[in-house]
C-alpha cells in the first residue's frame, strides 16, 4: 500500500519566538527529518493567510487572542496574527528538509474561512484538493506529524479517517497549544474517528 509522511505546519510562527508559539514546537525538527527517508511521499502542510484574516483577533473589534467568536460555519477562536502569506512567520523552519517534499498544500488563504484541516476548510465543506491529489497517485495509508497537535494535525487526521485513509499520528513528532484541555479532547476524538494514535 502506497503511504505518505504528511507534515503539518511546521512553520516560524508555531515555534517559540514566533506569533503563534506552540512549546517545543522546534525540537521535532530532526525526528521529521529522519522520518522522512522511510516514506516514498512526503507532503508539507504550510498556514497561509492574508493580511487581516478573519481568523485574526485583530479583525475584530474589542476581541483578544484566543477568545471564541462565532463565525457563519460555526465556532472559530480567534488567533494573534500569523503565518501571513510571505512573512518569516509563515517560513518553514529553516532546519526542516523540504527538499524532499512531492507537495507543498497551502491553507487557510480564503480570507472568510479558518482552515486547520489539510483537507477542508473550517466550514467542512470547501476541499483543499490534498484528498483528490492523494487518491489520484493512490496513496491510502498516512503518517501525520506537525503541529499542533490539538489544532491542525487534528482537523486533519480526523478529516482524512472520515474519508476512509488509514491514519496514523506519532504524537512524539506532534506538538499541542493545550488551550482549555484541546489536547486530551482533540486525543479522544482522533481514536473515536479510527485515527492510531502512538
Ligand atoms: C494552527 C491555529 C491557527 C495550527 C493554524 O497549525 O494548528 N492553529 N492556525
Ligand atoms: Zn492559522
């Protein structure tokens, strides 16, 4: 069976020093790296918003970070600025191997609509195109690293199930944000959704 390393966001602005920090989020870095030359296929995920998204606190009157606000698809928190299209933030780690990677999948650029799912955007519905790319080259078996964790490696493994590929996270290659006890939930519904979590 033909399987894929799908690494997921593992940009500036979700390691420490960047806008959107996630604790640890560099020290995965090298395990990535070496995981790399076990998979055929590599794919690397890559945040991309416009300046002023919609999911940016700062789009919003009198609303910080990480306060929830009700969007027309549903509930969305509402983030610092980050991984603006063409910012430091939003580079690769420098240390991560890119040069492997078969596909670069861009997210979150619709500036109305959150995405943390490499496959859909946060109204479950508008498709990134990863899961037409995948079935077309027959890929079925995927391996997600990345982060964060409780957010966009969610989404993603979860989403990917629910389409009916065989999913596996290494949480030691993962890095959580935690906000309100989203990792341990986002843990939970990963295995409810018949993603192996190690
Ligand atoms: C992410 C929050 C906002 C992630 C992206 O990569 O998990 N989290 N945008
Ligand atoms: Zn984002």
């Amino acid at each position: 069976m033909t399987r894929a390393l799908i690494v997921i966001d593992v940009q500036n602005d979700f390691c420490p020093g960047g806008a959107l920090a996630v604790a640890e989020g560099d020290t995965i870095v090298p395990g990535i790296n070496e995981l790399m030359s076990e998979f055929d296929t590599v794919i690397l995920t890559q945040d991309w918003h416009p300046a002023g998204h919609s999911s940016f606190a700062s789009s919003h009157d009198g609303k910080d970070p990480m306060q929830m606000i009700d969007m027309p698809y549903g509930p969305q928190v509402l983030w610092p600025d980050h991984c603006i299209q063409g910012s430091h933030g939003a580079l690769f780690h420098p240390d991560l191997t890119t040069d492997r990677a078969d596909l670069i999948i861009r997210k979150g650029f619709n500036p109305a609509i959150d995405s943390y799912s490499a496959f859909f955007e946060n109204d479950h519905s508008t498709p990134t195109g990863l899961e037409g790319y995948l079935r077309t080259r027959g890929i079925e078996n995927l391996t997600m690293v990345g982060l964060a964790t409780d957010f966009c490696v969610n989404f993603s493994a979860v989403d990917a199930a629910q389409l009916g590929f065989i999913v596996t996270v290494l949480t030691d290659l993962c890095r959580g944000i935690d906000l309100d006890g989203s990792l341990l939930a986002a843990l939970d519904g990963m295995r409810d959704a018949g993603v192996t979590i190690t």
